[in-house]
C-alpha cells in the first residue's frame, strides 16, 4: 500500500504513466526493492526526481546540488569518511546545536542515530542525491578537502617554503612560485568559498606589523574572518594578484583587476583592488554574483513607490536620478531599471564605473581614465549613437551634469546616481554644480532617495519591546514624523542570534526609500533656487513618505528593527 500511495504521487506529477507503474510494482515483487528505486533502475525516472518525490512524500527537505555549501563548519569529533561513504550520509551544516544531514537512504535510521551519539547533537535529516553526497564527502573530507585546519597544517609542513621572508619579499620568481604553492592556492579558495557561503558581498585582507587579518562585509557590516600569521601574507597577495593578472612586483601605486571564480553556488566575478599602506597592500575584493541583478519586485519599494519609479522610467525622455552614499544600492536599482525597460525596441547604453554586472541586449561601456574616457567625454559620444536609454554610472562633475541634463532635453532617458543625503539633495547638488535651475526643473523628472537596512533573521525572529527609558532616547534621535505615535499597538521583533545569522540577529538587507516627483509646484521653486529646506518641506506637503517613514513602515511589518532604521538614517535631518 505504502509503495502504491508512492506511485501515485509519481503519476499525479506525470512523470510515468500507468503502465509503467505496473511494470514497476510487478519488479518490485521480484526484486524486493523500494518501488521509488525500481523506477529510477528502470530508467523511468531520474535519481533527482524520485529523491524529491521522496521528500516530499515523508516531509523531508530536499538539497539540490547548489544546496549544499562550499564547506562546513567543524564537528568534533570528526566523523570518518569511510563512515560516511559507506552509509551515504554526510553533515552539511550546524544551526543552533543541531547537525544538519544529507541521507541518500531515509529509510536506514542507524547513520542518523550513530551520528546523533558519536557527535553529542541533535540531528536533523535531509534528502538528497547519492552522486551529490558522494561529491560532498570527497569535497569535505576527501585529501582536497579545504578546511582551515588541513590549510593550515600544510603550510607549517611546507615550513620556511610556505612563506616568505622579509628578504624575499622583493623576489619576484619566488614570489610566483610560493603563490603557485598548493596550500596557498587552497587558502586563497578556502577564503573565498567561505564569503560565498556567508552571502559576503566584500573580503579584506588587511596587513600589519605581526598579523594579517581577514574580514568580511556581510549585509553592510565588516565581521572578523581569520587572523594569520603575518608572514602568509605575501604569498596570499601574490596569489590573488596572480588570479586578477595584476603586476605583482607593483606595490606603490593601486592596482585594479578582476577574476573569474567558480564556487558551488556558480560562477562569481570578483573586482579586486589593491592600495599600499603602511605595512603592505589593503587587498579589497568585492563578490559580484553574475545572475544577483534584482528584479524589480525584490528591491523592498512599497506598491505605492514602485508605482511612481515605475512611471519614471517609463517616460520617453528627462533625467531620473538615484541618491545616498556609497553602498547604498543605488546602483542594483538601476540595474533593475534598465532590466524593466530593456526591449527590442529600445536602444540602451551605458557608461559606467566600473562595469559591475553584465546586461544581455545593453551597450556597456567601462570607463578608462588613464587613456582619457570619461563620464563626460564619453556621454559626449554616447548621445551621437541615437540612444533612447542612457545609463550614467554617477554624476561626478559639471560637465558631465551639463551634458547629462541637455541629453535629457533633447529626447533622451538619463538615468544616473548622485552622493546626497536625501532626495531633494540632488537639486541642490546640481544647482552646486553649476546647473542652471530653469535647466533642472525642464529635464528632472524624479528623484530617488534610498538607505539599505538589513532585516531580522527569519530563523531567530522573535517579539519583543523597547524599555521605557531606551525607547524614549531612541525617539529623540530618531526624529522622524510621529514615530512614536506610529508604533503605538504594533507588535515589534528582534533577531535572538543564531548560527544561520552568526549571531548578529540579521539576515539579509532590504531598501528604504524617498521618492520625490517634480510636479509644476517644486519647479517653480527650483527656477527661483529655493534652498533645501523649503523645497523638502514642499515634497512632505505634497506628500512625500522620508526615508525614515518607509523605514518605520518595515519596522511596523516587522521586516526589521527600529535601531537598524535609525543606524541607516542618522544623517537625515
């Protein structure tokens, strides 16, 4: 009966027909194999497919292959790897004291239960597929394996060859060699596998005096990673400039590179950049995932916002622009911009700094300094190639403001990012650079303020409340229109910290947002180049919702919390 509720899972997702299944049940009498295995035996179905249905049928998740992480933290005691391959069983993470494991059998409860006593924790099943867990034992416990320890241990092994000296740092041959050295070159893809698993969008490796320290920027915030020993450090830089074909024996002037790297969770383009400090180069490398361009729904634009940006760029010609500081995802916003209107019927190019993700059907173009391509000389050119969508990476200087706001006028989209506080900001910025206003107020169609928060762990996500006294200060510096008001009844979350957030609370970021359209009110007042307060003040009447009012809106959906809100928001008045 069990197999007979099985099979017909399988022919309610038409995967087999009926008779199929006959000849599969007739086999498993004969046989005495589960009838999930003798259809996949058969060739009926395929091992993904009857381990899904699997899954689903005794409410077990089931692990893709990208589900599984580049590697693991450690357990103690460490399980053996002829253990594991002989049960096809292997430990794919650790949440809150209870080890997370992918069985290709769940009906053998014993690995479970030896794991559960040999380890001292809970244990929670997983199903997955058998190539995907032998694949996962080799890549974790195998002699390829990369964990810090084993890196580690083969680099005190390698002794004075693993490394180099102060006397050798000028030696370019040895140089190249140590970084072609196998440990270093597992340390290296140990660093960057594991950013890949903490969803890191930037790693730092920064030298001193007697150590070298890795950290990582994960939703916005620099966390600890690693500290080395000082004398690894050349070696490691020789290896990542070896990756992003930079010049390794150039360590006075910075250096800008790029490289390919394939994790488990795909290809990553990695942007490197190099600056010379006191006791070396600062190495920064920023993790772009090549399929991270978000879709319009994901930015966290309320329905009210997303309907007004979406009335921006829809219009044939004016200047729309996007404003905050660095880091602020103005950039994924626009890219998200460009990925709406992008049609057959339109032509699209951009100039941008650096070119950070790669748009089918987009003209890109990278600008180049050093031989004279810049914002301004290149929008120049741009607008002699009959565009209807230009892309500016940001508005630096006058003359590319000038250029960028005739183009608008004369029949083109420009969309483009300025570094402003808020969103009436730009107007002032512009008018700063030398911008006349009646060219402003003719040619701006819409502004965009926004500010990244990061949002409350799903898996630590619990209720809570702001005592008196912390409450009543958070008030006051945070200032925004009727926030206490606002959050009178609203149940509030925090994140308690767990393994799944390490321990922060947060998991993952979300946009806030001010979104001002120039309607005829505020062009007059930009003709008559009103200062920022009165045109802000005119925005609010008009009814525009500040940065700080989208955030408390996310407070009040519990999406996160009102002290992250107020961190993002700080410089708004």
């Amino acid at each position: 009966m069990q197999s007979r509720r099985i099979g017909e899972i399988f022919l309610e997702e038409g995967l087999i027909d009926r008779g199929k299944l006959e000849e599969a049940l007739e086999e498993q009498d004969r046989t005495g194999r589960g009838l999930a295995r003798t259809l996949k035996d058969l060739g009926y179905i395929s091992e993904s497919d009857m381990v899904r249905i699997l899954g689903e049928h005794l409410g077990m998740p089931f692990l893709t292959q990208r589900d599984y992480p580049p590697v693991i933290p450690p357990i103690r005691p460490e399980p053996s790897k002829k253990f594991l391959k002989q049960y096809k069983v292997v430990p794919v993470g650790r949440v809150n004291g209870t080890l997370r494991l992918a069985v290709a059998d769940p009906a053998d409860r014993f690995p479970v239960e030896a794991l559960k006593v040999f380890t001292g924790l809970d244990v929670e099943a997983l199903i997955g597929c058998e190539e995907d867990i032998l694949s996962a034992i080799e890549a974790y416990y195998g002699e390829g394996g990369l964990t810090m320890e084993k890196i580690m241990k083969g680099l005190e092994e390698k002794g004075s060859d693993a490394a180099v000296t102060a006397s050798e740092e000028d030696d370019v041959e040895h140089l190249k060699d140590m970084a072609r050295e196998t440990p270093v070159i597992n340390l290296v893809n140990l660093l960057i596998n594991k950013a890949a698993e903490k969803n890191a969008s930037d790693i730092h490796i920064e030298p001193f005096e007697d150590k070298l320290c890795i950290r990582y920027r994960v939703d916005g915030m620099l966390h600890h990673a690693e500290t080395l020993p000082r004398r690894l450090y050349p070696p490691i830089a020789s290896r990542i400039k070896i990756m992003a074909r930079l010049n390794i024996a150039e360590r006075r002037l910075p250096q800008d590179g790029r490289i390919k790297f394939n994790t488990r969770r795909g290809d990553m383009d990695i942007r490197v950049s190099c600056v010379p400090t006191l006791h070396g180069e600062s190495i920064v490398m920023r993790l772009l995932d090549p399929d991270g361009i978000m879709d319009f729904e994901s930015l966290g634009l309320s329905a009210a916002n997303r309907k007004t940006f979406e009335a921006f760029i829809k219009q044939p010609h004016g200047l729309v622009l996007v404003t905050g500081p660095t880091g602020s995802g103005k950039t994924t916003t626009l890219y998200a911009a460009l990925s709406r209107i992008n049609t057959s019927e339109r032509k699209v190019i951009t100039i941008e700094d650096p070119v950070e993700y790669r748009l089918e059907g987009v003209n890109q173009i990278q600008v180049k300094p050093k031989i004279g391509l810049g914002f301004a000389n290149g929008l120049r050119s741009i607008v002699r190639q009959d565009p209807d969508v230009i892309m500016v990476g940001e508005i630096r200087d006058s003359e590319t403001a000038e250029i960028a706001v005739h183009s608008a006028l004369t029949g083109h989209l420009i969309l483009s990012t300025l570094h402003t506080n808020d969103a009436l900001g730009a107007v002032t910025r512009l008018l700063d650079m030398g911008v006349e206003g009646y060219l402003i107020s003719s040619s701006l169609i819409g502004v965009m303020a926004q500010r990244l928060v990061r949002m409350i762990c799903p898996y630590c996500k619990e209720p809570c409340s702001l005592d008196g006294a912390a409450a009543e200060g958070l008030f006051e510096e945070f200032g925004a229109r009727h926030a206490i008001d606002s959050l009178q009844g609203v149940q509030l979350y925090r994140g308690r910290g767990c393994d799944e957030c390490d321990r922060t609370g947060y998991r993952g970021r979300t946009g806030i947002f001010e979104l001002t359209m120039i309607n005829d009110d505020l062009r007059r007042l930009i003709v008559e180049k009103m200062g920022i307060d009165t045109l802000r003040q005119k925005a609010v009447d008009l009814g525009m919702v500040t940065l700080r009012e989208d955030g408390l809106a996310k407070v009040c959906q519990g999406i996160t919390t009102l002290e992250e809100v107020a961190r993002a928001t700080l410089v708004e008045r």
